[in-house]
C-alpha cells in the first residue's frame, strides 16, 4: 500500500495529461499511471488537431491554461484556418502534427512538471470506502489519493477486428485495460459497448502524388496559443503539404463484394460506432449514391514515411484493404505498412456524472475522455482538463469549474454529455451551441482567461495581455463609430475608383465596415489615422463591429436564460412524489436529478408544459 498523492489520474492520453498537468499546477500532490511510459500523449489515430468546432475547444483550453494549444504549436507540420469564407463562428484552426515529436513534446511537459510523480502499470480496481473514493489497485499494489480521474481511452476491454482476425487490445501495439470494467460494474455503474477505427498506414515512397490534389499550408498561419507570439520564429518546424484524391467506383465494389467479411457488418462488433467518422464500409452503404468520397493524404511527421489517408477508416481483412486501396488514384502501386482496424471498448454512459464530471455513486471519482462515450483528442483534452481541476477543488475546498452553455463550447460538450446524454459517441460541433456567435475561437481568451487566472493556471501576465486586448478592441471600435466620413465629391470619386458604393450622407467608418463589400483592411484606404493593429486584433474588431446586432439579440437571449439557470433544484428533490408528471419525465428527471431550472429543460423528454409545472413547484418551495 503507497500513499503521498492527492490525486491519481489512471490513463496518460489527451485527457488524462490536461488533467495531471492542471491538477499538479494547481499544488496537487499528483500520481499519472499509464500502460507505457514510451506512449504518453499519443496520437493514436489522425495525426492532426483542431477542425470546426474542434479547434474553438483548443483555443478555449489554452485561454484556461490548457497544454493542447502550445504542443501542437511547436509541433504542427501543417497550418490551415477552415471555412474563411463563411461565417465566423465556424471558422476554426487546424493543424497536422509531428505524431512522433507531439508525443514527445507533451510527455516531456508532465515529466517537468513539480508535484506530478509519473508510473507505469495497470490499474484493475477502483478503490471506494463508503460511497468515497480512497484509490485504486495498480498491478496489484494499493495506491491510495483525495480523488482519483479516470482516462482509459479506448483501453477498458478493448478489442481490436481485422476482419476475421481478434486481438485483445486498445491500440495497435497495446495491451487492453482488464478488470477495470469489472470494478467499475461492481461499484455499481452502468457500462456500455463503444466502436471507433482507424484506416492503414501507407508508404510514401509507393504514392504517385502527381496524380494526387495539392494542399498546401497557410501561407500565414496562426497558431492555436494566445501565448504564441507570430515573432518567435513560429511556425517552429518546416511545413509540409497534404494530398487529395477520392475513392473510384472500382472501390466501392470491392467494399461491397466483402461486406460479409467485414467485422461490422458480420456482427462481430457490437459497439456503437461515431456517425461523423464513419467507415469505409459505412459510407458505401450508407451513402449509396455517392459515386466518389474525399481522401485526404496527411503525412505523418518529418523524419517518416508514413502516411494517413483521412477517410479510409475501414476493419475489413488486410488483403482486402490492400485491393481497395489501389483502386484509388495515386494508390495503384501503394504499399500498406499497417492495416486499418477497429477496436471496441467499454464506456460509461455520462448521464451518472455530475457537471464536474464526477461521479454520482462514488464521492471523489473522475471520468474524462473516451471512457464518457465522445470521439477526438480535443473532446477528451478538455474533458480531462475539466475533471483535474475540479478534482483539485474538490480536495482544495474551492468552487467547481462550471462554465455555461453561453460561456463556452467546452460547457456545452459538457453540458450534452450529463444531461442530455448520448446514444452514439459524441463530437463536438458548433451547430450544438445556442449562442455560437458568442464562442469564437477568436475571442476564447476575453471569455475564460480571467477564469483560469482564478484557478492559478493563467499568469498575471498572460491575463494582463488579454484584458490589454480587451481595453485595445474597446478603444478601435470606440474610433471607428466617432469618426465620420462626408461624402465629399473626392470621397466618392475614390470610392468608385475602388468599386466600392460611395456614402451617400455622413457616415461613420463603423457603418462603412458593416458592408458587406469592405473588411478592416480594405477600409485602410479611407482611415489614415487607424493605429497599427495585429492581424488577430484587426479582425475581432471587424467581427464585433460587423456583427454587434447580431452579438447584442444573442446577448440578450443569454440573459433570459440565466434566469432559469439561476432557479436551482434540491438535490434530494423527491420526483416520485410529484404530481402531475409523466412517468417518462419523472423517471428521465430521476435519471439526471438535474441542478437547475435550466438543466432540466434541456433533458430530452422534457416538454414545455412539465418545465412550467416544475418551475411553478420549485419556485413554492423557496428555491433558487
């Protein structure tokens, strides 16, 4: 039996590292147990972080001190901003890393951090005394701490197809994570059947990429940290360019001639698989009318030559894999060096999680990651950053990290996962969000960094910058509505010299940037006297101008519903006892046992006319 630590996280991935690394920066005594120290920080599948939606969770994360931002910044070798032509709330970072040097980079963060001890082994049992965790049981040896965050990925049970072919395993080249689900059930929990996959990995040298789409990099990237400043030589490592090809119909034939050979289709997966990254054999059938789909040729790293075809996820047999994948042009000649597969893994439903994250039936117990039924490195990052700190309040005695559904995307990740719960495994989307022209990815600093600072994970410093932006934006955008352009006969000849429709009374240069047809940089040429912003600056100030009616109904939208937020609920509020309810909403109330008026509107199931009885009944008991 050891002690010494407050907290253990089991579990070293994207999740299981934010939560070891907050928790240790916020003076926690804090034990990180993996499988393999060698496999820290692990890209286990696409080697690329960020995408929409994706990408606003990491900027969040690095506002409130998150490490996710900073390793992919100097270790990105491929730096685009998606969807620039649409509207700002979907615009988002997105970088293909180093697989090799981000597993590197990050494990060598938590290996330098004070207060963090690091262990190897394999954790079988939690450990509870009277409804409180006290630890847990690593090969066999007790391991005692406060609170424990669990973050096994896709190691509880795992089970990798190859076709016909079964391996007991959470990842190709790793063992799975045995008895743990048997502890978790014990303890009481409810666990669940998860699918995901994975696609081959090809050989550079056999790829003819002449017959390949180009995609380069941004030629002016930006980085995913506030802290990561456009001078300090960044991007860090060369930048590398991606390819873009599509299946044939000659694919999808071969797919179809083996479905029956197909682990997902011959039930031998009983998971349920990610609906927004389908496989291979998914899309063929499911999407039968499509002649062709995308392939996005993503190289691995620098010193390799691997390559990861984005789009191919597929667990059929090798031979088959490798006939397919020469269907496709530029792939006549590839050669496989790792056949695609799929793993199942158990889960726990997350509707048996607080809004810390957690549990209900243990005091003191932790879920982040995977193991709460959601897919991609970011959900999991900011679902183990979430749980590390609140596991060190907890302990602290300090206030929960709560953010609102307006506050931020990560609030709404959480929010979905324990109260609205899941029936397939959950992705992030800004379309989840009610108020996502509040959520940029542009503004996730002016929104958390002051929260972070609470939490001792920002510095004086970092927040003093951003309320420096802050007071910056306040002032331009303050200059741009006094200042008043007249339509002078000059002004106007300018303005149709520039194709631009000339102002036909006085009008301030905020209105003439609320055009459709002028942006902050071209409306230079009519503001001489503008300071010099950075690029970053200039454009929150032509969002927040361009876009403030929109910012002001969302706003006022935000307010109304903190005022049901504000209603809260008694925790040992008995809903059987209730008159007046469905059972269906007695039992999905019971289920979630919701903290607030709010919350419990958002439960599906939850009809207008049962929120308005709940509301008019909490309200005669004094709550709120």
């Amino acid at each position: 039996m050891s002690s010494g630590h407050d907290l253990i996280v089991v579990g070293l991935g994207h999740a299981g590292c934010e939560a070891a690394l907050a928790a240790a920066r916020m003076g926690l005594r804090v034990l990180g147990i993996t499988l393999r120290a060698d496999r820290i920080g692990l890209m286990s599948c696409n080697p690329a972080i960020g995408g929409t939606g994706k990408g606003q969770l990491v900027r969040e994360l690095d506002a409130l001190g998150g490490e996710m931002g900073k390793v992919a910044d100097a270790t990105g070798t491929h730096f685009r901003r998606l969807n620039e032509s649409k509207g700002p709330a979907v615009r988002a970072r997105r970088a293909l890393c180093d697989r090799r040097l981000y597993a590197l980079e990050l494990a060598r963060r938590l290996r330098a951090q004070p207060g963090l001890d690091l262990a190897e082994g394999q954790v079988t049992a939690v450990l509870s005394d009277a409804g409180r965790v006290v630890g847990v049981r690593a090969d066999g040896e007790e391991r005692l701490a406060s609170a424990v965050v669990l973050t096994t990925g896709t190691f509880l049970h795992g089970l990798m197809h190859v076709g016909a072919e079964k391996v007991v395993g959470g990842r190709e080249g790793d063992v799975a994570a045995v008895g743990l689900s048997e502890s978790l059930r014990g303890l009481g929990f409810e666990l669940g059947r998860f699918k995901t996959g994975t696609p081959a990995r090809l050989d550079r040298r056999t790829i003819d990429y002449s017959r390949t789409e180009e995609q380069l990099p941004d030629r002016a990237p930006r980085p995913f940290s506030f802290s990561t400043g456009l001078d300090s030589g960044f991007p860090t490592l060369r930048q590398l360019p991606c390819a873009i090809t599509h299946t044939t119909d000659r694919t999808h034939a071969v797919v179809r001639a083996n479905l029956s050979r197909s682990p997902l289709f011959a039930g031998e997966i009983v998971g349920t698989g990610p609906r927004y990254c389908p496989s291979l054999e998914d899309k063929v059938v499911r999407f039968a009318h499509r002649d062709r789909h995308q392939v996005f040729l993503e190289p691995d790293g620098l010193d390799t030559d691997v390559v990861y075809p984005a789009g191919l996820s597929t667990s059929l047999p090798a031979e088959v894999q490798l006939e397919l994948l020469r269907t496709i042009e530029g792939l006549e000649q590839v050669e496989v060096l790792l056949p695609g597969y799929a793993v199942e893994y158990d889960f726990v439903p997350p509707t048996q999680l607080e809004p810390t994250l957690e549990t209900r039936r243990i005091e003191g117990l932790f879920l982040a990651g995977q193991l709460n039924w959601t897919s991609g490195y970011e959900e999991a990052a900011v679902q183990g950053f979430w749980a590390g700190v609140n596991a060190a309040q907890r302990i602290r005695g300090g206030p929960p990290l709560q953010l609102a559904r307006s506050e931020a995307l990560m609030g709404v990740l959480v929010d979905d996962l324990v109260t609205r719960g899941v029936d397939e495994p959950y992705r992030i989307f800004t379309s989840r969000a009610e108020h996502r022209l509040l959520l940029r990815e542009d503004n996730a600093d002016l929104r958390l960094a002051a929260v972070g600072a609470k939490l001792g994970l920002v510095t004086a410093g970092e927040l003093e910058r951003s309320e420096e932006k802050r007071r910056t934006i306040a002032r331009e955008k303050q200059r741009l509505e006094a200042t008043v352009l007249n339509p002078t006969l000059a002004v106007r000849a300018d303005f149709e010299a520039r194709a631009w429709t000339p102002p036909r009374v006085p009008t301030s240069l905020a209105g003439l940037l609320r055009r459709s047809e002028l942006d902050y940089q071209r409306l230079a040429a009519a503001d001489p006297g503008r300071p010099d912003l950075p690029r970053d600056l200039a454009d929150e100030v032509e969002l927040e101008v361009r876009y403030q009616g929109y910012v002001e109904r969302q706003e006022a939208w935000v307010q109304r519903a903190k005022a049901m937020e504000a209603l809260t609920i008694p925790e040992d509020l008995a809903y059987q006892e209730l008159k007046g309810f469905s059972r269906e909403v007695v039992e999905r109330l019971s289920s979630v046992r919701p903290r607030t008026l709010g919350q419990a509107a958002r439960i599906p199931g939850m009809t207008p006319a049962a929120v308005g009885l709940l509301a008019a009944l909490v309200g005669r008991r004094g709550c709120g």
